[in-house]
C-alpha cells in the first residue's frame, strides 16, 4: 500500500509542476495566480510523500514540517486564488489580512515545535511491515488545523455567494470548483477522525488542484453549446466580441480576432485594443468611426448590446463591429453627385446653396461669372459645341483660382466662384485672374470658338447675408455687361 501512494503523488507531484509551468506562461490574466496555487500544493503533496515512504524518524519528521508549512502557503495560494477568479475586488486587502496574520503565528510556532514540542511528535507504528512514523497533536497542531480549516472555510463561502449571485449559465465554472473544495475538506476531515495511518486526503488536495488549472485556463461552462453558437458566430462577416458583467472580453469570432490582432484563445487584451482603434466605443449604442492605417480609411458601425439573464439582471454584453467602407464609398460618390454637376465637375445648385449657408460672409469674395453670347455659340455651333465650351470655361476657373476657393455652375452659361478667407488685398489678384480666364479663353482652338466671360465681383464685408451678397455680384455683373461685357465690376458706389 506504500509503494502504490508513493507512486501516485510522485505522480501527481509531476502533474502539479506540469500545471505550474503551463498556468506560469499562460497569457490569462488569472495565470500567475493560478501557478501560485499549484505551486503552493506540491509542497505538502512533496511532505506526505516522505511520510509515507520513510521508514527513518527523522526523515518522516522532516516530511511532517514540509507537509505542515506547505498547507499553510497552499490555503494562502487558495485564498488569493478565490479572490482573482470570483473577482472580488473592494474586499480583496481584508481577506488578505485576515489570513496573513494567524498564518505567521502558525509558521513561527511551527518552526519553534523543535524546541517546545508543543504542536506535535511523531511515533513508529507497524504499517506494511515497516516502521511508519505516526503524528501525534499537540496544541500547536490544533491551532494550526483551526487556521487552516477557516481559511479554507473563508474560501469555501467565497465560491458559495459568488455561485448564487451568478447566472446559472455561470454556475458550472463555480459549482465544480466549489464541489471540489467541499470534497477535499470532508476527506482530509475523515483522516483525522479515523485514525487511519496514511494521509491519503492529499491525492483530493493534489486532484483539486489539477481540476482548478482546467476550469481556470481551458474549460468553458455548457461546452456543447458554446461551441455550437462559436461555430455560427465565426461565420459571420462581422467581428463579434463578448463580455462578461465585468467588461473583460471572453470569446471573439474569427473577424474579431483579426480586427483585434490578438492570438487564438488570449482575449484579455481585447478591450485595450479596440479602445486604442476606436475610442470610447462602449459609451453609445451605435457608433460610427474612421481608422486611419497609413494612407488607407476604413470605416467601421459599432453596434453595443447588453444581455440579460432570466431574472433580467444584467451578465454581460457583445459587440458587433461591421466594416462598411464600401458603403461609405458609394455614400460619398452619391452624395458628390448629388452636389456635383454631371457635365463640369463644380458644384451645382444644390451644393452652391450648401456653401451659401456654411462659409464666413465677412471673409468671403462671390464673384459671379456669366459666359458672353453663350446662346449664338449654341446657335451657331450646336449644342455638342457649346457643352464643350462651358466644359472648357469650368476647366479655367478652376485652375485660375486656389485649392480652397468654390465653383458652382449654378445655370446654363452662369459660375460662382466663393474666394474664402479674403479681404481687400486680393482685389488685384481677381483682376488678374479674370484676366487670365478671359486670355485664355480669347483663343480658338481645339476646333472650339473663341469666347469670353463678364464678370461681378462682390465681398460680404458690404453685405448683411449671403443672399444679399449675391445681389451685389449681380448688380457688379449688370454694370459689367452694360459696358460692353468681357471684363469684371467690383460692386461699391461706382457701379450701384
């Protein structure tokens, strides 16, 4: 029977350290805590093994300390484990020194047994026709199953309120491991009462902490049907993210992964990453924005929703995120055409009311153009003719003024050019450019006729609203034209 238990928790001692490693380099955030626990029970495991396999009191003392010390920092471990994973946070320093403090006491008095032998003795039994080294308890060892035991208890209780304040779909990830603390307890509790010599309870504390590696880092509550409900979510084209009541991410599809850019299963960084894309996204329901990566724009709709469980308590939420930058295209090309006009490229009436209402009157030039004798050139030429000509006037405007500058076609042979941000210096650059129109204009070529524009120049520092700003340019164009066209008139005194 010796044998057999000594090779089962060299066994288990093995599992241990290969679950500490794993939980160690574990890129979940419950990770480090999680190799803390494993850690902390290989000792005592390591402690009941010598026990158990030493036929020498000295040897077996040895065990007894290892294995006693060792349960002192594997409920410590537990503790902290039971805070991270039930996500106990305001509370989280209160526990803590409520355990630290009786557990100093029980490691100083422990250490001291040597001395005093006031915790406990250990004396040779018969067990499979060896010398088997018997604990006997002191007062020491009481205190030290007190400390224990209510911490574990502590621990115990902590699963139990975090089980009913959960969703049931949540109870599975609790239940287990709670179930599994219960078991071990009555176990390790029945050893003490039997008076059976091995301690065979530390396989329940070994195989609790095997099932807490699992549950914490690889097992998902109703695995079938998550499963079922991953597989259809990975095939949808949006990138989907869920997360418990707490916002921490705990599945992506397939999209959401490549969005994210975070490797398979690893969805702690999720929240930080979109917050780094877009923003403030879980403020709004519904949301659009713009990712700039180098010279491409995507955009992308944000789409928020909360879930809630049967009693309608609140257990998480997803986030849909869809890339509609095709959508956004066509939405800017519709909207450049119905502002835009078809034969020149400026902007027409629609997108010449639009500037109207939305730049600066006091800082802005409208200088209203009027194509001379447009109608002979119709009559004369025809209207292929003629189209290409006021195409070719467009092409000149355009040019002859700056980036920042408007120019509508707003009628059949009649522009307006919006100058923002100007004041009286650029009077003289309007001469010249009018000049330049008409220059350029003045020459036959290409097989199209000569041709020339007249020109009303008005700026809104003379103007109460941009309606009235038009009126002056039509006044300054009607003097214009009354001249003998071909030229340009700056509304003011002279030209009312």
């Amino acid at each position: 029977m010796r044998i057999f238990f000594s090779i089962t928790f060299v066994l288990l001692i093995a599992a241990l350290a290969l679950c500490c490693y794993k939980a160690h380099y574990s890129r979940k955030d419950i990770g480090r805590t999680v190799a803390m626990l494993e850690g902390a029970l290989i000792p005592p495991v390591i402690g009941n093994l010598l026990i158990i396999a030493s036929t020498q009191r000295t040897l077996s003392t040895i065990g007894c300390y290892i294995y006693y010390l060792g349960m002192d920092s594997a409920i410590y471990a537990l503790l902290l484990f039971s805070l991270k994973y039930c996500q106990i946070g305001k509370e989280k320093r209160k526990y803590k020194l409520f355990a630290e403090i009786p557990l100093v006491i029980d490691v100083v008095q422990m250490l001291l047994n040597p001395l005093f032998h006031h915790a406990f003795r250990t004396t040779p039994i018969l067990v499979d026709g060896a010398d088997y080294y018997r604990l006997i308890p002191y007062l020491g060892q009481t205190y030290h199953r007190v400390v224990d035991y209510g911490i574990l208890g502590v621990a115990i209780v902590i699963f139990t309120v975090k089980l009913f304040r959960s969703a049931r779909i949540e109870w599975e990830r609790y239940f287990v491991i709670l179930a599994s603390m219960i078991i071990t307890s009555i176990w390790e509790t029945a050893y003490i009462f039997s008076g059976t010599p091995v301690d065979r309870a530390m396989i329940g504390f070994a195989v609790f902490g095997i099932l807490v590696y699992l549950l914490s880092l690889h097992y998902r509550p109703l695995r079938l049907l998550d499963s079922m409900l991953a597989n259809m979510a990975s095939e949808m084209p949006e990138a989907l993210f869920f997360f418990d009541a707490t916002g921490h991410c705990i599945w992506a599809n397939k999209p959401g992964i490549a969005l994210a850019e975070i490797e398979k299963n690893n969805f702690d960084p999720v929240p930080d990453k979109l917050h780094a894309l877009f923003g403030e996204y879980q403020r709004e329901e519904s949301a659009q924005r713009e990712v700039t990566a180098g010279s491409t724009v995507k955009s992308y709709v944000l789409e928020n929703h909360s879930v809630t469980d049967d009693r309608q308590r609140p257990i998480g939420s997803f986030l849909s995120i869809r890339d509609n930058t095709e959508e956004q295209k066509t939405l800017r090309r519709e909207i450049h055409k119905a502002m835009h006009d078809s034969l020149t490229g400026l902007y027409n009436r629609a997108g010449y009311d639009l500037l109207m209402n939305s730049l600066d009157l006091k800082t802005t030039y409208l200088l209203l153009i009027d194509l001379d004798s447009f109608k002979t050139v119709n009559d004369t030429y025809g209207h292929e003719i003629g189209d290409k000509v006021l195409k070719k006037t467009a092409e000149i405007i355009t040019a002859s003024f700056r980036a920042d500058d408007c120019a509508c076609r707003i009628g059949g042979d009649e522009f307006v050019v919006f100058m923002v941000h100007t004041g009286e210096q650029q009077k003289q650059q309007i001469i010249n450019r009018v000049n330049q129109i008409n220059a350029v204009l003045g020459k036959a070529e290409d097989g199209l006729p000569a041709a020339s524009v007249s020109v009303g120049v008005a700026h809104g520092r003379n103007a109460a609203s941009m309606s009235e700003l038009f009126e002056h340019a039509d006044q300054a164009l009607y003097q214009t034209k009354h001249r003998g066209k071909k030229g340009y008139t700056f509304y003011g005194p002279s030209s009312t």
